[in-house]
C-alpha cells in the first residue's frame, strides 16, 4: 500500500496543529511549558521556605498557575506572614503572590487538631462528590472549625459552589473563601 503525496501532506498538517494546540495555553489552561515553570516554581517557593529558619516548621501549601503563587494556610505569627510573602516574591518567574495565610491564633488540643482534620475531610469529601467543583484544584486547610478554601478554579460559579459545598458542613464555623479565578 503506497500513500499519496497528499495523504503524507494532510497527516503532517493534522499532527502540526495538534501538537501546536497541545502547546497552547488558553485562560484556565497551562500549556506543557507554563506547567513546567509552575512546577520549578513551586518547588523553588517550597525550598526558600524550608531553608528559611522563621517559615521552615510551618505546612504553608504553595499553589502556582502562570506564575502567579498562592500561600495557603495556618502560621503563627505576622512576621512568619510577612517572611513568606518575601521568600516567595524573590522566587525567579513569580509574577504575583497571594497572601492567604492566616494566624493560628492560641493553640489547639489533641480534640481540636482531630475535629480540624475531620471537617478538612469531609469537605473535601463534599467538594470531590459535586460535579460543580474540581476537589483537586482546591485546597482545603482547617483551624478552629474554619476552612480555608484556595487554589485556582475555571470559574466564579466553582468558587462559590465550593464556598457553599464547604458551609453545608456540619461543625464548620466560618468558610474563608481564597478560592482564585484563573
């Protein structure tokens, strides 16, 4: 069986726009290259914060999408605050940084750590069984029954879902909604 000409010509520029499509990015989509840089970016984000004496004991979740970062969580201090918001803007390739952590206020009991991780669960649950919201692209944290939701979505109606997916919960007490708009 031989192939045209044509045929060969047809195939390449089928494959050509293919692969030029995969490459593109569109509003609410990385392209491969944009989710490599957001990759090294992260990783970077997660190191300086790490190797840093004030910020290094503390889980703050680090989101990236085209360059722009997102600090998510709990810390206890407005100078570890401040230091992370620093650490990650000195980052190569960061184009904005999104402050969402919040202060930890007093410590909490064995109980309350364990109610804490319970709510993150079940909103988390929640958000993963509702076709109006990408679990995965949100973020779920919990300290004294509130919830912090951040992360990228697609759309306002997503966050929203999600901020009101996280309310319905049973025990939380306030939903703090840093969920961005790609």
């Amino acid at each position: 069986m031989t192939i045209s000409n044509s045929t060969r010509f047809l195939t390449l520029a089928a494959v050509s726009l293919l692969l030029a499509t995969a490459c593109t990015s569109t509003r609410t989509q990385k392209s491969a290259g944009e989710t490599i840089d957001d990759g090294v970016i992260s990783t970077s984000v997660n190191t300086a914060l790490v190797g840093d004496s004030l910020t290094k004991a503390h889980n703050i979740d680090v989101e990236v999408f085209k360059g722009r970062v997102q600090l998510n969580g709990f810390v206890g201090s407005n100078a570890e605050r401040t230091q992370a918001v620093a650490l990650a803007g000195k980052v190569d390739g960061v184009t904005a940084v999104d402050n969402n952590l919040k202060l930890r206020g007093e410590k909490r009991t064995t109980g309350e750590t364990t109610d804490d991780a319970a709510l993150t669960s079940k909103v988390k649950s929640a958000l993963i069984g509702d076709e109006r919201t990408k679990a995965h692209e949100i973020n779920v944290e919990t300290n004294h029954s509130v919830v912090l939701l951040a992360g990228f979505v697609a759309n306002n109606a997503s966050r929203s879902a999600a901020g009101d997916i996280a309310r319905s919960i049973t025990g939380v007490k306030k939903v703090d909604n840093q969920i961005a708009i790609k």
